[in-house]
C-alpha cells in the first residue's frame, strides 16, 4: 500500500492517478492489485455495461461531474444544488473547489460533515455504488450533496466585489 501511495503522479497527470486508486482498493482488499484496472482496461462498466470499447475506464476525465451552478440564479442560502446521494460510478473524486458547500455524510453517525479540501494536491475520494456491488457491500458507497451556506456566499460575495472593481 505504501508503495502505491508513494507513487501517486498527481501533480504530473492526475488521471493516472486514477487507476493507482483502484490499485490501492484492490490492495486494501487483498486482491491481485490489477482486479480493477484490468476490469475497466476495455471501457466496460463493472456492472457489465459498455462505456467505450476504444479507451480506458480509469483515464476519462469528462466523466467529471460538477456541479457547475448559476449563484446568481441560485445563490440563496439553503438552496440544493446536488440533493443527497451517491454515485454510481466505481470512485467518486472530489477536488478543491473554489466555492464552499459540499457536504459528506458519516455511515457511524449519520452527521453531515462540511469538506475542507486543503490547497494542493489534495482529493477526497469516495467508494461509488459499482465499488460497493463489487465487494458485496464490504465498501459502501459514499454519501454527498452541494448546499448553499454562509461560506459559500462568502465567497460569492468577495468574487462580485472583485468583477465589479
């Protein structure tokens, strides 16, 4: 495990860091530390689905999904943007954002924790449903949603006053 994490090229392409994620899950489960990248090698969803026969599951990006919202439409406080869930995908990554107000929820208590990614190189990575099918529930899927909050209107209110200048 140790060697996977020294390994992680994340400021050189941090796709490919990706599939080492994978590795290290694979690891961590005591399983040949290829399982799932070979599983994803021909674009196939674990499910069985096929995403793209032509490239690799675990280099792309566009499967991105941010939240991307308009705060002048709907920038009020308490206001959903991505309602409570999880995704279905293997890993869900989450990078620094510029705007506060994402939110993960603890399996141990049931608490919604704010995310505080600190600058750099830093991801927050939850297991997605196709992880938690694949290990018969062993790895749950994680759970998140987008709010509106003080915070992130802070934020909103210090980028207005600077395109406003």
């Amino acid at each position: 495990m140790r060697e996977c994490l020294s390994n992680l090229h994340l400021t050189t392409n941090p796709w490919y860091s990706v599939s080492e994620l994978a590795d290290m899950v694979a690891i961590g489960l005591g399983i040949p530390s290829d399982t799932f990248r070979e599983a994803g090698r021909y674009g196939c969803v674990f499910s069985g689905q096929l995403l793209c026969p032509s490239e690799n599951f675990f280099s792309r990006p566009h499967l991105l999904a941010p939240t991307a919202s308009d705060l002048v439409k709907y920038g009020e406080k308490d206001t959903i943007l991505a309602g409570f869930h999880s995704d279905l995908n293997f890993l869900t990554i989450h990078g620094r954002s510029r705007y506060p107000g994402l939110n993960v929820w603890a399996r141990n208590t049931g608490k919604r924790i704010p995310v505080k990614i600190p600058p750099g190189n830093n991801l927050l990575v939850q297991a997605g449903k196709q992880l938690e099918h694949l290990t018969g529930g062993l790895i749950k899927a994680g759970f998140h949603e987008v709010v509106v909050n003080d915070a992130t209107l802070a934020v909103w209110t210090i980028h207005l006053s600077h395109v406003l200048l």
